[in-house]
RNA sequence: GCGCUUGUAGCUCAACCGGAUAGAGCACCAGCCUUCUAAGCUGGGGGUCGCAGGUUCGAGUCCUGCCAAGCGCGCCA
C-alpha cells in the first residue's frame, strides 16, 4: 500500500513537473508514513512541507496542487490536506481486510522480506573469554546477538553468526594454573592459591574431575611449586609477578606437553559448559573462531605485514606499535610487546583482517558497553587493512542491574560472586530471561526484576505476551468443545463484518508487522519486536474483554475468528522469531 | 583532564533515524467482578522531554555550551 502511493504521488509530481509548477532538477524523496491518530487517515506524505524550500511556494498551496495532480485509484477513498501542509491518505476499508488473507495464505513466512538481498552480514557476539561460566552481563549480549540475528536472516541477509574464542594469552595460562594448583591440593599437596588466580568453585570441578580422570599424573611435589617464588601481594609483593613466575614454573615442571595438555582440558571444559549454556539458551552459532589458530597458523605475522607494507608500523622502546592514531584512534597502540609476545590488539587486527578476507558485506562486533574506547583503534585498523570503516558496525550492550523486587541482587566478579547465567535461567526460565533482555534498546542501561520475570499476572510482559497466545488457542478449544467448527471461507467472505474500532484498531497493527520487523532489523534493535508484540497482546486483550467471538451469527463468528487467528500467526512469528515458546495452554 | 554512552510522568521505559495534541506499564484516584481463563475490566489525573542558546515551515530528536550519572582512558584481556 505504502508503495502504491509512493507510485501515486510520483505521478503527481512528474506531471506537476510538466506543468512547470515544480523545476526539473528537483527530485524529491518521497516519504510514506502511517499516521499515529486515525483522524489523519491512514497514511500521511510530508512531501508538500519538503518542496516548499526548492520549488519557493507555500507549502499549503503546493500541497493543494499535489493532491489535485494525483490520478484517482480504488484503493484511496479521500486525501486529504491537513495541518501545515501534511496529505492525509484515506484507505478504501476493504483494503484493510486483505492483511487477514495475507497473513493466512503466508503463514509463519508473514513478515519476511528480502531487503537484505542475500548480502552477508557477519555478528559476532558473546565472545567472553572461557576462564569461568557465562554470567548475567554476557546473557544480554547473548540474547541482543541472537535475536539481531534472526532479524537479520528475516530481513534476507545471508546470516554468520560467530564465537571469537580467546584461548590464547596470558588470562588463560592463569586459568590453567589456577586449575593446577587446584589439583595439586587434590593430590594431597599443601600450597597457597595466588591472589591474582580463579577462584571461582568451577575450578575446583574442573580440578577433581581431572584428578579422577588421570590420578597423580600432573603431581608435582609442592616444594618444588613453591622455591624461589616471588612475593604474592598479601605478603608484600607483586600479584602479577607472581602468577607470572607461577605460570613458567608449571610450564617447566609439566614440561611442554603435558602443561598444553592441562590447558587443553581446562580450556574444553569451560568452552564446553559455555556452549551448552547458550545453547540452552536457544543460541547457537555457525563457528567459534580460535584465538590461538590466528597464532599458530601466522595469520598474525601476515596481518602485521600488511600494516607494515603500508607504513602504518613503527619500533619504539623495543616494541613494535601500530600508528592507529593517524587513523582517528586518541594514541597510537603496541601490538608486539618488548618481550617479543604479541598484543591481545593483534591478534584482534589479524581476526578481523581474517573477517574482511572472508568477504562479508558487513561485520557486526557486538561488545559490552565497557569496551567502548577499543572502537576507534579497530577501526584504525580496519581502514590500515585497507578496508571501509563502514564495514565494521560495533554495537554495545550496556550492563543490566539485577533486582528482586526492590532489591538490588549484589555481585561482584572479584570474589568469583557472580549470578551465572545457568542461575538467571534456571530461576526465571529462558522465556523470560530473553524477553527481558531484549526488551529495552542495547544501549540503554536496564533494570532486570526477576520477581516481575517469573510473575504470573498482566504486569510481567512475558507472561502478558503469551498469555495472549494462550488464550487465542483457549477460544479455538472452546469452539471445538462446543461441537462447532471454523469455517475460513465464510470468514474471508464476511471481513467487511468487523466494523468494531478494536477489530480496525487490529488490522492496522497487523498490517504493520512486516515494516516493524523491516525497520528493527536495519536499525538493529530487536526490542522493536518485543514492544510490538506487547502492543499486539494489549489490544487483543483489549478486544477480547470488549466482544465476544464465538457468537451465534455464523458470518460474524467466522470473521472474527479469522481475524484473531491472523493475530495468533502473528504472535507466533513474532515469538519464534525472538526464540520464545508459544504455549497453548497457561 | 580527555573520550564514549545516558538524562522523557513518582518508578521502569517508548516515541517509526526532523512531523500534527510526547505514549505504554507500574503506582495513584473513581467506577465495575453471574461472561470465550478475574492470572481482572473501564475510565481519570499526572510532563518546563536535564539546563541555556542555535539551525527551520516545524526540534524530545540535529549543532554548540553547561549540569548530572555510568563507563573507559595499560607493552591486561
């Protein structure tokens, strides 16, 4: 509809051309919207207030000639010029009653489009590095990854949704000692555990179930742990030196194999429990892209020799430093450090550089919001690759507050007193726990009451969304109980029937569904969708409590059956598409 | 100090990337509960869109300055 008038007023325009009444040179975009207040009709065009400028005429006038020029066609009842040059769109009402057959006849495809064209987008998201269990912070990036994603593959773009695997560096040999000397206290060997190690119980697990599993292989007398270590904090010296010495002397004692053995199995481990995790989640990726096979592979050398050939490398103080600052970043940044090690930056350059040579059309990165200043040195880098900055889009998610009713669910990751995600989902559900999370734009900082999540009444949106379905489903039951049967025919016959201002109210926001879905997915904000639907719920709840369906009159049951199917189909795409259940019954 | 993000009803949030009278839910107030699910329903009050300028037919939305909150400013990841 929004096209045929687009096609209209562009009729208008050209022969208005023709008349000399605007100039040649003018080419207007020609800006379609459906009007918020139904006394403005049903669509309304700016366009008036737009040309005003160019064509130098009163935008009233201009308008009253645009809609004179306009070629009559069925489907516009009246238009009409209103406020300071707005035209009003009026929409045949039989027009109206087509959505119903549409969403019939299309079914779960209802509001698909191919807007995207195939083009490939990557979105990488969640990438939390596997030294612990996933908790509340990755479960909303989690959850925003996911649904832009489906959105996305909605929308007709071509979809790669991807895992970066930090299992190289430093942070992760912490892990492997700290699972170490976990174990060694399993052996029966006494020891202190480092300030600056995991502490969290997971390790623990991971330490008795590999003492279990392989005995007292990786047993090394605590003596030998212990001599000659450097100070740990509480006792006045250097954490990180200490780890650090901790680190080599397990190298050293394990010797090569099996220390990478060791890592090996505390890295599946917890990579393992976080794939279940987000799987449970309901989501699921096409790869998870090694860190360490950047490393080992040279992709890192090749990407730093591409910076090099382009002059964007320099030596200074015995590093080797990326000037990312001639490229927008506030400093310039070491990418191998002057122990010859190479920066967690390059290998996020060589990753990346890996991205733009895979070809995608666009690469989404989808961060926490704390991660923000890493953006400009990126995208330094992406342009030193030689690549469009407008590739790569990073979209934050900022961190949600826990609450349970009033009070706020303390955490702090230092203690290892973190609310896991397994434990967000385990108290609230998955439902719940994706709904809430998508429920407010990325960027907005959220409150997330896990009283409200698991509430049963109108106030928990969740529950409001899907009790709607539920009910739909709780009517159709009825009918069947009642001996009676849907008749689809003989609704489609009689759509004109429902004339009530909920049923219109209905098949207005029905119609919508397919730009909503459209615009969220180009704006990448799923929440777009979750408030639709809230919307959808509302007025069906609106409707139900206002008319009943079931009625005797025959044409008008059957429409009105119609209709609320149409909304049920709906519903059902709308949560399929956010990975949310649709019970039929609550 | 610099940078990024945010600031809308008492609270939690919207506002279709400049449009018409800024909208929902909760809370509050007033009515209603013999119904296809009361796990409520209907209606109502409530706003200096952080503050001050600017841009134009038009600004919550754009630009500038200021105020406040969160986050970030390592040869950590």
């Amino acid at each position: 509809m929004k096209q045929k008038i687009e096609e209209l007023i562009r009729q208008a325009v050209d022969s208005l051309k023709t008349e000399g009444v605007l100039g040649q040179d003018i080419v207007p975009q020609i800006i379609i919207e459906r009007t918020r207040d139904a006394q403005h009709g049903d669509f309304a065009s700016n366009l008036a207030l737009v040309l005003a400028k160019p064509a130098k005429a009163n935008p009233r006038q201009l308008a009253e000639k645009i809609i004179a020029a306009l070629p009559e066609d069925a489907a516009i009842i009246k238009v009409e010029l209103a406020g300071p040059g707005f035209i009003n769109f009026f929409v045949n009402p039989n027009a109206h009653y087509q959505i119903i057959r549409r969403i019939h006849e299309q079914g779960p495809d209802f509001g698909l489009s191919r807007i995207g064209a195939g083009k490939k987008v990557q979105v990488e998201f969640v990438s939390a590095n596997p030294t612990g269990p996933l908790h509340v912070g990755h479960g909303r990036g989690a959850a925003y990854g996911s649904v832009l994603a489906d959105l996305l593959a909605a929308a007709g773009f071509t979809v790669h949704r991807e895992y970066y695997v930090n299992d190289a560096g430093r942070q992760m040999d912490i892990l492997a000692t700290s699972i170490w000397l976990r174990y060694l206290e399993e052996c029966g060997e006494v020891l202190p555990f480092p300030s600056n190690g995991y502490r969290g119980d997971y390790v623990r697990d991971i330490a008795r179930d590999i003492h279990q599993s392989a005995g007292n292989d990786y047993r090394r007398p605590a003596v030998l742990v212990q001599e000659d270590m450097p100070a740990d904090e509480p006792q006045g010296g250097d954490k990180e030196a200490h780890i650090d010495a901790l680190i080599a002397r397990a190298k050293t004692l394990l010797g090569f194999n099996l220390y990478r053995d060791f890592f090996q199995i505390g890295l599946n481990d917890i990579l393992g429990d976080i794939k279940d995790d987000l799987h449970e989640f309901g989501v699921d990726y096409q790869q998870w892209f090694s860190e360490r096979q950047l490393m080992d592979d040279g992709s890192v050398d090749k990407a730093l020799a591409q910076l090099r050939e382009g002059g964007h490398l320099y030596e200074k103080d015995g590093a080797l430093w990326f000037a990312s600052s001639q490229l927008g970043d506030e400093k310039d940044r070491v990418v191998v450090r002057e122990n010859g090690q190479y920066t967690y930056f390059a290998s996020d350059i060589a990753y990346h550089h890996n991205k733009l040579a895979r070809g995608f059309d666009q690469i989404i990165d989808i961060w926490g919001a704390d991660h923000h200043g890493y953006i400009p040195r990126v995208r330094a880098a992406i342009i030193a690759l030689g690549a469009d900055a407008e590739k790569l889009k990073v979209l934050l998610v900022q961190f949600a507050t826990l609450y349970r009713g009033e009070e706020k669910v303390q955490m702090s990751t230092r203690s290892g007193e973190f609310v896991t995600l397994r434990q967000l989902r385990n108290e609230v559900g998955k439902d719940a726990a994706r709904f809430f999370y998508v429920m407010r734009r990325s960027e907005q900082h959220m409150d997330f009451d896990l009283q409200l999540a698991t509430s049963r009444t109108n106030e928990n949106p969740v529950f409001y969304v899907q009790y709607a379905y539920a009910r739909i489903c709780s009517v159709l039951r009825q009918l069947d109980e009642k001996g009676g049967q849907r008749d689809i025919d003989l609704g489609m016959d009689n759509l004109p029937r429902l004339v009530e201002s909920h049923e219109l109210a209905l098949l207005a926001l029905l119609a919508r569904y397919p730009e909503m879905l459209e615009k969220a997915a180009l704006q990448y904000e799923p929440h777009q969708v979750v408030l639709y639907l809230r919307e959808l719920a509302t007025d069906f709840h609106t409707y139900y409590n206002a008319h009943a369906f079931l009625v005797d009159d025959a044409a008008l049951r059957n429409a009105r059956l119609n209709l609320v199917c149409a909304v049920k189909q709906v519903l059902a795409n709308g949560l399929n598409l956010l990975n949310i259940n649709t019970p039929e019954v609550m």
